[in-house]
C-alpha cells in the first residue's frame, strides 16, 4: 500500500499482490495466503465527503460489497464484527482500512482486502479458515474476481457518496453475524452470553446480556466464542 500513499492514484486504483506470507490485520493478527491462490489488493479511495465519526460506514460498505460479491457464488455469508467476512461460521475475507485524516474529514482511505479464492490447505494457526474454492469446488482466475469484485465496491461507494446512511445501515444489520441471537462472548478475561443489537455510528458493538445489560465495546475489546 505505500505506492498507493505516495502517488495521486485515480480514486478505485487497485494495487494486485499474489503472495502475502505475514499479511496485515487488525492488531497483531496475521494472514496467510499460498502464492498466486487468492484475491488480495488495496484500493485508494478519497471520501473526503465523509466526516471522520461516520469512517465505519466505509468499512461497511466494503463489507457489503463482498457480500454481494460472494452471494453470486454460494450463500450463509455474513459480516462478522468488525472486519471479517464468514462463510457459516469460518472465516473467507478480512479487511483492513488505513485512513489519512486531514482536518474532520477523511483525505485517503487505503482499503485492504484478503479474500481466500483457491487456497485448499491452510497451515498457519488462524483458527478457521475457508475458501471460496473449497466451498463451491470451483478454480477461479484472480484478475477476474478482481474486477467483479471492484464493481460491486464501486457501486456500494456510490451509495454512500449520494448519502444513504440509513439503507446501508440496515443491509448491514441484515447480514451481521450473530444478530440479535445468544452466543457466547469474551471481554476482561471473562466469558458471558449476550445477543449484538447493532453496532454504533463509530463502530462500536453493542450487546444486550441476558442479564438485560446493554454493553458496548470497541475494536479488540471483546472476542467472539466460535
């Protein structure tokens, strides 16, 4: 991503990388990928329309488009809080979005995507990885995913450029995994049950225990019991 820091790329300029041993993800987590066997790029956008207490919408709209994007090939995908997209209950994609900030508003947003194409053995310890191709039993070509999957961001990102902040919203809370059922959860070192209600304008989850205790929680703050 630095190339797409360092020069004036035309907005949705997407940078291709076939190979990515220690990929990044939120905090310390890694991602891996065998070479050449999945989808993964960076994408400059420039949403200086968007204040910077609205940056979650960007990360749902990306969200979104991958859920149209993976709709077309299987079903029971959802978008797991904050930055995953899971096949049932494994994980096929993640995302990571830098933002340059410049004054309220945010200058450059460099979005980050991994998604597990044709990889068919995993061997890093990342709990539960899956492949598109494991799933629909397909090979796909990756300069193609690439192209379907960049007009489905370019159409989501229309969406939140004309300002339809309440119609993403809900096609968000459609597709969040683990809405408004129990599961179980863990924060401080302690587990409890909770149902996720929502997630709010700066992202942060929001559950009701079954104690009728409404929490909230920021990135990394709470882990989800898989």
């Amino acid at each position: 991503s630095k190339l797409l820091k360092d020069s004036k790329l035309a907005e949705g300029s997407i940078v291709s990388t076939t190979y990515q041993e220690t990929g990044k993800g939120q905090g310390n987590n890694a991602w891996e990928s065998e070479k050449g066997k999945n989808l993964l790029v960076s994408m400059v956008l420039y949403p200086a329309f968007l204040p910077i207490d609205k940056n979650f919408l960007l990360s749902k709209i990306i969200s979104l488009a991958l859920i149209d994007y993976l709709l077309e090939e299987t079903k029971d995908i959802k978008i797991k809080w904050p930055n995953d997209i899971y096949y049932k209950d494994k994980k096929i994609a993640g995302i990571l979005i830098e933002n340059i900030i410049k004054g309220s508003n945010i200058n450059q947003s460099i979005v980050g995507i991994g998604l597990n194409l044709n990889q068919s053995d995993f061997t890093s310890d990342a709990p539960n990885p899956v492949s598109l191709s494991q799933i629909t039993g397909k090979n796909y070509l990756i300069e193609e995913e690439i192209i379907k999957l960049r007009n489905f961001i370019r159409a989501h990102y229309q969406k939140l450029m004309l300002n339809k902040y309440p119609e993403i919203n809900k096609e968000y809370l459609k597709f969040l995994y683990r809405f408004n059922s129990y599961h179980q959860y863990q924060a401080n070192n302690q587990y409890f049950t909770a149902k996720i209600t929502g997630v709010n304008e700066f992202g942060y989850l929001q559950l009701d225990t079954k104690a009728k205790e409404k929490i909230e929680f920021d990135f990394k703050e709470v882990e989800f019991v898989i």
